[in-house]
C-alpha cells in the first residue's frame, strides 16, 4: 500500500522554504523591495499559503530572523568568573552578528518594520528582547556577586552603556564594527560599573 503524504511535513518544508526565501531576498533586494509575490515565488509557494501563516511581510521577516536563533536551548552568557573577559567575547560575536550580511539585513529590515508597527514591537521585545536581556542581566548579577560589578549598579543601565553606542554605530552606519570596538565599550562600561 503507497505511503499517504505527510500534510504536516509538507507545511513545514513549505514554511522553511518562506523564511529562507525572506531572509535571502531582503539581503539582496532590501526591506522596501521586497514583496509576498517575490517571497511566494522563491519559495514555491502561493500568495495564499504565506497569507495564512502571516499577516504582513514584517511578520514574515521576524519569524525570518527568529530562526537564525533556533535550536538554542535559552540564552546564557559565558561565565568564567571574568565579566571583562565574558563581555568581551559576547560583544564581539555581537559585533560579528552585525557585520554578517546575512544576519544583518534581515534584522535591519526588521528593526525598520518595527518602528511602524506597535504589536510587532510588543512581539519582538517578548520573544527576543526581553530573553536576551534577562540573559544579560543574570550575568551582571553573577559579577555583582562576585564583587566585580557596584552592588547598586543599574542593571538596566548598565546594558544601555554597553549596548546602545553599537547599535547607534551599527544604525547610523558611522563606524566600523570590529573587535576593538567591542573591546573599548566594554572597558568603557566597566570604568564606570566597577565598585568605587
């Protein structure tokens, strides 16, 4: 008796295939270019089958950007008991991440969507955001434990110093994204969390 197709596998084959076609696309047409038709005929797919797993293309893309990630098993941040040494090697594969065409066309779409878009905004701060963030602070706690960090340090704070001159690098386009940066704001940050 022949096999009767797997529906369920099918969708699946059929929904990688969208999300390896957004991803790819983005990166060489760019966000404003892009389209569900461009999507639906890379992916050999119809209209109508992205339509009913997506609302828009910019959930199509965060879905796109979702699966760079999965198969991690949580976010964790090394720990090796030297925070200089943990923030430097994370910031560095962030600075890596960033400079990866094909990591960083997607989320540049990405970011681009969500400034229009309030509940892709909520979506992303709760599906990616908020894990990795939490991620982060765990580890500042480690080091304030460990006496590394000022015990009163905002931990809040303290990411927005390591974090936000990258992004703003990485959004405005005004400087490289090397190791050594990665390095100087990490050591920056550091001069100002260390106890006093």
């Amino acid at each position: 008796m022949a096999k009767q197709p797997d529906p369920s596998r099918r969708s699946e084959r059929s929904r990688q295939a969208v999300l390896a076609a957004a991803r790819e696309l983005v990166t060489e047409v760019g966000y404003a270019k892009l389209s569900i038709e461009a999507i639906a005929a890379r992916a050999g797919v119809g209209k109508q089958t992205i339509y009913r797993w997506w609302r828009s293309k910019g959930a199509v893309v965060f879905d796109a950007v979702l699966t760079l990630s999965e198969g991690d098993d949580g976010v964790a941040l090394p720990d090796t008991g030297d925070i200089e040494a943990d923030l430097k090697t994370v910031m560095r594969a962030t600075v890596a991440e960033f400079a990866d065409p094909g990591f960083e066309a997607p989320i540049r779409a990405l970011n681009t969507e969500i400034l229009q878009d309030p509940e892709l905004a909520a979506l992303y701060r709760e599906k990616v955001a908020g894990p990795v963030d939490e991620a982060k602070k765990a580890r500042l706690r480690s080091a304030q434990q460990a006496g590394q960090i000022a015990a009163d340090a905002d931990l809040d704070l303290a990411l927005e110093l390591l974090y936000a001159p990258l992004y703003q690098r990485w959004l405005l386009r005004s400087g490289p994204l090397t190791a050594d940066y990665a390095d100087a704001l990490v050591e920056l940050a550091l001069k100002a969390l260390r106890p006093a």
